[in-house]
C-alpha cells in the first residue's frame, strides 16, 4: 500500500501541468489569432515581441483585459465519462511610452502560465488528480530603442512568481477491497467499511505552495521592410525554473476513524498514510523557451495581414521529481529507500502555426479573425488528465470599437477543438507510475475583453 500511495504522487507539486502556457493575453490580437511577432502593437508587444514597442509613437499607451478560458474536457475510462469544466481566467495589463524618437520603455503584467482543472473527488482517476489550481505571474520591465528609422530592438527581464493547490486521492474508490486480506476481511465491521467507499475516495491529500520568482530573459528584433506595408519581426523568451522550496501537504479523511479502525485490528498494516502531512517537499519545473517569428502585411491600407510561427522548447521537460524534507517515499532502483519520487514526462518540441487579418470597417471600428494550428507535445503513452493535450485547431472572431480616438472597446473570441481526440495509454507505460488509460475529447469557448488607451 505504502508503494501504491506515493506512486500517485509522482505529480504531486504539479506547479504546472502540460500544455500550461497561456496564450491568450490580448483581447485584440486574439482575435486574429495570437499572432503578433511581426506587428507593431504599442504597449503589447512588450509581449509578443519587445522590439515592436520601439515603433510606439504615443506619450502613454495602456491596455488591460482578461481571458475567461472556458473548456469541456471529457475524459472516458472504462465506458465511464468525467467532465472538467472549471473556468480559467488569465489578466494582462500593459503600459508604455514613447520616450524620445528612438527611445521607448514600459512595464506588463500578465499571466502567461496556468490550469484549471475539477474533475470531482471520486472519479475513476481520482488517485492521479481530483483538482489543481495554478497562476503564474510575470512583471516585465521592457526598453526598446531604434538605432535606425526602421529598425527596432527590444528587451526585459521576465520576473515570475505563482502559487498553486491540487488535490487526489491516496485511497481512490474501490482500492479498500483491494487491501484486506481474506483474515482481515472476517473482522467485525470491516466489509461495512469496504462497502462504504466502494465508489468514495477514503483518503486524499491537498498539495500547495508558494514558488520561489525565477527570471527570464524576453528580447525581439522588428524590421519594418516596406514602411507601413510589410515588417518582419523575431522573438526569444528564455526559459525558467520555477521552484517550490517548502510545499506543504494536508492529508483528508472522509472519516478518520474508520481508517484508524482498519490499521488497528491490522495492527497498523492495512492502510499506512505515510506521515507526509507533517513534511514539507521541494519540486521544481520548467517554463519553456519560445522562439517566434512573424510577418505583417498591409495589400491596402484598411486591410491588415499577419502569420506567426512559434516554436515552444518542451523538449526540456523530461521529468517531475518530487523531494521530500524526511519521509522515505519509495525505494530506488538499487532497492535503498529514498525520499524522492520521479515522474516521466519525456516532452517534445513543439510548432504553433498562426494566422490572422484585422479590416478597418469606418475609422471606429476594425474587425479580425484568425485561424491556428497547436501541436501537442506529450505522446499517448506520457498522457494524463492534469492537463490533458492534444493537437489543436481554433478559429478565432474580434473587433475593436472607439468611440473616441483615445479608447478602444475591444472584445474576441475563440473556438478551440482537438483534432482528433486522443487515447491515453499512459496506464500501460511500464516506464511511468502515474499513467491512467482512458479517451480525451477536449474543446473550449474562450471569450476575452479589454481596454486600450492611448494619447
């Protein structure tokens, strides 16, 4: 049992699950998509590309807005269908100015990583995951200056920090029966037991803390070949580790003495919760390094056009060890007890392919839309609900509306779906103890509105 019990917490600190870089931190660049690498964005491209801000030609730009992420993941094991549909909601608020004609700098705050996942106390894999909440935040200061008239550089320190909380179970539904032995079983009370949480977690543990801020490095170059008509731009974002020195642990009980009266007549044998409540544990996990590249194109001045491609750097996530301060969690491969546990990942890089157009109707009103292809970076056999990934098509709607020439009102939104779902067989991967196998069908809706202003 005690092995049983510390290979679902392979993934315990989950400070961030799969696929958890947010990419939807503009109202109005959402609607065409995300793109934006090669697009002079005022205050936003401290974002997208910092080289873009030395385009800005405003004494103050400022744009503010949030995301409400909106999923419907089905996940199927054993004919059995659980639902997450827990709501996410990233913030972004830039502002800058144009300091001289060669000079510009500003400040953004986001929130470029995260998850959101409920699928209830006890579904089918509840010993993986029941819940996780997860916000990153970033702070960047950002300066960009132009050498030449149609050259801009760009650069910041990304300065992260978040916190997080996720819960499953040590003892997921059914898994009693499993424990009693034949002796055990006879015992007075004790199939009462067994039968009461047939379908019922007996025990789960709630993992949080708060992680140490980690530094990035985000920098871009923009070009602006045919003034005003076509530019070119590329960005870098460096990766970071994000580390949680002191997480802590609280074990829950449906009913606590019950437990209690199966260890006693077992005499401590039948279901030992390892005193991991009163333990504190150290996990540590990548923020991937992105490499975009886009390109802007004006055929006629009320038409704009744009294509992103993104390069994100997963291949650097390998494995999630989890060290705890004192308890002996597993043993190793040589048999010698350890207080670390390891969960496989084994990532791959991946591509983001994006497209998008902005029409000005009247000088008031611009509308977008886009369209994007996301790749998925985890292979059938590493998949798990924590974040469940898939291949991803989404097409995206927007518009912006001023009613003064200072204030946009600007709203978009996105229909993300997974192309195809996947199946999972994770739970037969002899090289990963925290595996379930089941089918993943992932869409969302994801609306998003914002305020920009400028003078």
């Amino acid at each position: 049992m005690k092995k049983t019990i510390f290979v679902v917490l392979a993934a315990a600190s989950l400070l961030f699950a799969e696929s958890y870089q947010i990419n939807t931190l503009s109202a109005k660049q959402m609607g065409m998509a995300h793109t934006g690498a090669g697009m002079k964005l005022g205050s936003e491209s401290m974002h997208f590309n910092p080289g873009g801000l030395g385009f800005l030609n405003k004494t103050l730009d400022i744009s503010a807005g949030a995301t409400f992420i909106i999923p419907e993941v089905e996940v199927w094991v054993n004919g059995k269908k659980t639902v997450n549909d827990k709501l996410g909601t990233p913030l972004y608020v830039y502002a800058a100015s144009n300091i001289t004609d060669w000079l510009s700098a500003g400040v953004s705050f986001t929130t470029p990583y995260g998850n959101s996942a409920d699928y209830g106390k006890d579904w089918a894999g509840a010993g993986i995951l029941q819940d996780i909440s997860l916000a990153v935040y970033a702070v960047q200061p950002t300066v960009a200056f132009k050498p030449i008239s149609q050259l801009s550089i760009g650069a910041g320190p990304a300065i992260y920090f978040g916190s997080f909380e996720q819960s499953k179970a040590l003892v997921a539904p059914g898994q009693l029966n499993a424990l009693m032995s034949s002796s055990l079983a006879m015992a007075p009370k004790v199939q009462d037991i067994v039968d009461k949480y047939k379908n019922k977690s007996a025990v789960s543990a709630t993992f949080s803390g708060d992680a140490d801020v980690a530094v990035a490095v985000n920098a871009g170059i923009m070009y602006d070949i045919l003034y005003d008509k076509l530019a070119l731009g590329v960005a870098y974002r460096s990766e970071a580790k994000m580390k949680v020195a002191k997480g802590k642990t609280e074990i829950n009980y449906v009913d606590k003495t019950d437990i209690d009266h199966l260890n006693q007549i077992s005499g401590g044998k039948a279901v030992p919760i390892p005193p991991i409540d009163q333990d504190n544990f150290k996990a540590e996990l990548p923020l991937p390094a992105n490499l975009n590249t886009g390109v802007s194109f004006r055929p006629i001045e009320s038409l704009l056009l744009a294509f992103d491609w993104q390069w994100v750097f997963w291949g650097t996530y390998k494995k999630l060890e989890l060290n705890f301060d004192n308890t002996y969690v597993t043993k190793d491969a040589a048999g010698n007890p350890t207080k670390s546990m390891v969960s496989k990942k084994n990532y791959h890089d991946t591509f983001a392919y994006r497209l998008g157009a902005q029409y000005t109707v009247i000088d008031q009103l611009d509308v977008r839309c886009g369209v994007y292809y996301d790749e998925s970076p985890v292979d059938d056999d590493y998949l798990t609900p924590e974040s469940p990934s898939t291949d991803k098509l989404g097409g995206t709607i927007g518009f912006s509306f001023r009613p003064i020439s200072s204030l946009s009102i600007d709203a978009s939104l996105l229909r993300s779906v997974a192309l195809p779902g996947r199946d999972a067989t994770s739970g037969s991967n002899k090289d990963k103890t925290d595996g379930l196998n089941g089918r993943y069908e992932v869409t969302a809706w994801v609306p998003s509105v914002g305020l920009s202003y400028s003078f």
